[in-house]
C-alpha cells in the first residue's frame, strides 16, 4: 500500500506518526502531572491545613489544662493572672482554629465531628468558669475537688472529640497522599507503556519505510549494472514498474528506455545483414564484370589477329592481281569471322552494360541503407541522451533525499544511506551512458567511411558503364566497316578495275578497324582494373558490415 505514495509522503507520514505518539506521550504525562499537582495540591493546602488547625487546637487545649493545674499549685496572685491571661488567650485561639475548621470542612463526616468538638467545648468552658472562680475566691479544696472530677470529665471529652477530628483529618490526608502515589505510579506505567509503544511503532515503521525504498533501490542498481552489461534481455519486474512513487516511475522510464534500445539493436541488426548481402552481391558483380572484361579482351585480340590477316591479305591482293578471286573469297570469308566476332563484342558489351547498370543501383542501395544505418546510430545516439537525462533526474532526487535525511538529524542517516545508493546508481548509470555514446559515436564513423566507399564505388561503375557505351559505340562503328567491306568484296567480282580502289579502302578500314581494337583492349583493361577496385571496395564494405555486426552482438536482447 505504501508503495502508491512518493517517498516523501512516506517520509512524511512516518516522521509525522512518530510527532504524534510522543504529542500523545507528552500529552498524557502532562495531564497526569497536572492531575498529580492538583491531588499534591489538595493535600498540602487543604488536608495538612486541617491537621495543623487539629493539632494547634489539641496544643492550646493542653496549655489550658496545664495553666489550670498551676493556678491551683501557684496561689501568688501575679502566677494566676499571668495563668488566666494565658488561658483566655488559648480559648480565643482554639475557637478561631475550630470556626476555620468548620468552614474548611466539606464531608458530612468531618462537620459532624467539628460539631461534636463545639457541644464539648461548651461544657468544658462552663466547668472551667466555674474552677477559675473558685480559686479566685480562694476556695483551694473545692476548686481541686473540682478539677479532679468535673473539670476532668468535661477535657476528657472534649480532647476525646478533638482526637476523633485530628485523626479523621490524617486519615483523609493519608488517603489522599496514597491516591496521589497511586496516580504517580500509574501515570509512570502509563507514560512507560506508551513510549514503549511509540518506540515500537516507530521501529517498526522505520523498518518498513526503509524497506520501501532499499529494496527498489538495490533492484534498479541490479538492473541498471545488468545493462552496463550490454544485457537487455530482460524486462524490469512488474512489481516495480506497478508501484506509483519515484521508483515507478524510474522503473517505467527504464523500460522505455530498454525497450527502445532493443528495438534500435534489432533494427541495426538487420540493416548490418543487409549492407553484408548486399557487399557480396556487389564483390560477385564486379567479379561477373571483370570476367566479362578479359573476354572482351580476349575477343579483340582475335579480332586484332583477323585484321592483322586481312591486311597481308590485301597485300597479296595487290601483289597478284591474278589471285584476286582467291583472295576474295579468303577476305570474304575473314570479313564473316570478324563480322561474327563483332557480333559477340556488341553483345558482350551489351551484357556490360547491364551489369554496370545493376552494379550502380546497388551501390545506391548499399548508399541508402548505409545512410539508414547512420539514422539509427543517431537514435542510439538520442537514447543515450535521455539515458543521461534520467541519471541526472537521479542524482537529483538522491541530493533532495540527502537534504531531507539532514534535515531529519539522527532518524534520517538510514535515509541518507539509501540517497548515497541512489547517487552511486545515477553514477553507475552515466558511465553506462558514455560507454554506450561512444560506441555509437565509433559506429557512426565507420558508417560515414563506408557510404564515401560506396560513393566512390558508385563514380568508377558510372565511368566503367561510360566505358563500355564507348565500346558499344565502336563495335557498331566496326559492324557498318565490316557491312562496307562485306559490300566491296561482292562488288570486287564485277571487275578487276575496282579490286584496286577497294583494296585501298579496305586497307584504310582495317586501320581504323585497328585503332578500335586497340581502344577495347584499352576500355576492357580499365573495366578490368575499375572491377577491380569495386571488388576490393565491396571487400571493406563487407568487412565493415562484420565489425557493425560483432559491435551490435555485443548487445544481448
């Protein structure tokens, strides 16, 4: 569930859970102090007030019955009044101290005692009226008599009544001291408890905020360091890539990221297939075009040897007139050799021709496709550069992580350790990046170098081809010489006359008959040497198509 919220609403909502149970923490501890005050208050100003008034009461009716035994003792009339001054003194005291406590008194039980204390008090003050007169008029016996009798029954009581207040009072006090002990005792449990608790809610929480982000992050390490690998075989897990924080959407960006790269690989790979078939096709047509050179050459040597055999055979034509038929009918005969051999130039040339023609569209295919094969490498190239985007995206959110893993002090260098990860990720991630750059940048060289062969392969089949049209040309030129010589010869048997005439047009025809022979051994040798160079062009081109081939296998999709 917590994998749906960016890390630092994660973050947020554990620091903010954590605030919250030591607010409740601290919240109960102070209302328990409080409440702790108020029972110390209770018992301090309220109970202990009330023992002090007891036992104050309790002292000055002690000093009254002490100044009543010495008025009876010491009968010096300075001793008895100091003595009746003392006693009206504690008699004024014990009744404020009683009238305090009646007011301060708030259970039916404590005023049903203070009233118990004031009856008794009444007849305690008459009796002792009464022994204070008897011995201010002198009656000794009868005031002892008296205070061993009536005067005593009457303090009894009243000391027994003020007994019964005084421990009433420390009962109620002691109660409320132990209430306020047991409400300390139980708010320490109580805060104990829920520290504990906070502190194990907060471990706990910790564990799995921390969990949250390790182990996406350790995976997208394991992932990252598998493509630095050249491995883009596999696909980042589906439970990564379902999770909605940064994670996510790293996970989902890497994939692209994969998936274009594979593609792009794939793509590469066939074009690498095509430019190699289509170096072969190219090395097998300049292999057909020097093959068809050398027997042009080979035609024109014979045709040479035939011309060579016409002129000595003109020669004889002039030397003896009387062996002109023979020599007719042998130079008619040399004219239907050389007219057939023509024949085979024209279409050896023709076939040339055709094959010059096809050499150059594939030449301009292997252009296109090289060209093509340069567009990929610049989408490589493009997909390097989102790959060092998203590095830097990164690094970015490992430095916020480590500014807010600061920010949160002690509880934050787990968070901290997780944006080091992250940083060494992006780092990791970036040398991947220009290992994968420079490749690409080397396969782009090789691509440019191999499209100016191919150019240049392309301008020497355009001249071969302008060649062999040249040789066209004059075997044509060659076939009307031979249909004229054809010609003079069936005229030659009109008459002996002509043979002259003819045979000087005949020797002028093979002279020039010659020069074009030598023209095609010369043309046949260039298209011999231009195949040459087209096969050893086509050669590299191939040997570059083997090393695009080995770069791109690096690459496991």
């Amino acid at each position: 569930m917590l994998n749906n919220f960016k890390v630092g609403t994660r973050l947020f909502f554990g620091f903010g859970l954590v605030m919250a149970l030591l607010l409740l923490v601290g919240g109960y501890a102070i209302k328990s102090i409080k409440g702790l005050d108020e029972q110390i208050e209770l018992v301090v100003n309220d109970r202990m007030v009330k023992v002090g008034l007891t036992q104050d009461v309790m002292d000055h009716v002690n000093i009254i019955a002490r100044a009543l035994r010495n008025v009876l003792i010491d009968d010096s009339k300075d001793r008895q009044a100091a003595e009746f001054n003392r006693i009206a003194e504690s008699r004024k005291i014990v009744g404020e101290r009683v009238e305090e406590l009646n007011r301060k008194m708030s259970t039916d039980k404590g005023k049903e005692l203070i009233r118990k204390v004031i009856d008794a008090r009444e007849p305690y003050v008459r009796q002792t009226e009464s022994y204070m007169a008897l011995i201010k008029e002198g009656q000794i016996d009868r005031a002892k008599k008296m205070l061993l009798s009536e005067v005593r029954d009457a303090q009894g009581a009243y000391i027994t009544t003020i007994q019964e207040i005084c421990t009433y009072i420390e009962e109620v006090a002691k109660k409320d001291g132990e209430k306020a002990e047991v409400a300390a005792n139980t708010a320490t449990r109580t805060v104990a408890v829920l520290m504990g608790i906070a502190l194990v809610l907060s471990a706990v929480l910790a564990v799995i905020i921390a969990r949250g982000i390790t182990i996406p992050a350790h995976a997208c390490t394991a992932f990252l360091q598998m493509l630095a690998q050249n491995d883009f075989s596999k696909d980042v897990p589906e439970l990564f890539r379902a999770r909605r924080d940064e994670f996510g959407t790293l996970a989902n960006a890497t994939q692209a990221m994969v998936n274009n790269t594979r593609q792009l690989l794939k793509d590469t790979l066939q074009g690498v297939q095509v430019v190699a078939t289509s170096s072969n096709d190219l090395a097998a047509v300049s292999r057909h075009l020097t093959s068809a050179a050398k027997d042009t050459a080979d035609k024109s040597g014979a045709v040479a040897a035939a011309a060579e055999q016409m002129n000595s055979n003109m020669q004889s034509v002039s030397a003896a007139m009387e062996q002109s038929s023979s020599n007719v009918n042998m130079v008619a005969s040399s004219t239907e050799e050389m007219t057939a051999t023509v024949n085979e130039i024209a279409h050896n040339a023709e076939k040339a021709r055709s094959i010059s023609e096809g050499a150059v569209k594939q030449s301009r295919q292997a252009t296109e496709k090289m060209t093509l094969l340069g567009e990929t490498a610049r989408k490589i190239g493009r997909v390097t550069e989102t790959i060092t985007e998203i590095s830097e995206q990164t690094n970015l959110l490992a430095l916020n992580a480590t500014i807010e893993a600061a920010r949160a002090g002690e509880a934050g260098k787990g968070f901290a350790v997780v944006a080091n990860e992250i940083k060494e990720l992006a780092r990791q991630t970036a040398d991947a990046t220009v290992d994968i750059k420079n490749q690409i940048g080397g396969m782009q060289t090789t691509t440019a170098t191999t499209v100016e062969d191919i150019d240049r392969i392309s301008q020497v089949i355009t001249e071969i081809n302008s060649v062999i049209q040249g040789i066209a040309t004059a075997v044509e030129e060659q076939s009307a010489a031979s249909s004229e010589i054809s010609g003079n010869i069936a005229q030659a048997s009109q008459g002996i006359a002509e043979v002259n005439e003819n045979v000087a047009q005949s020797t002028v025809v093979i002279a020039d008959m010659a020069r074009d022979i030598a023209g095609i051994n010369q043309q046949a040798a260039q298209v011999g040497e231009g195949s040459g160079q087209v096969q050893v062009s086509a050669q590299g081109l191939s040997e570059m198509a083997a090393q695009l081939d080995a770069l791109v296998k690096k690459f496991k999709v």
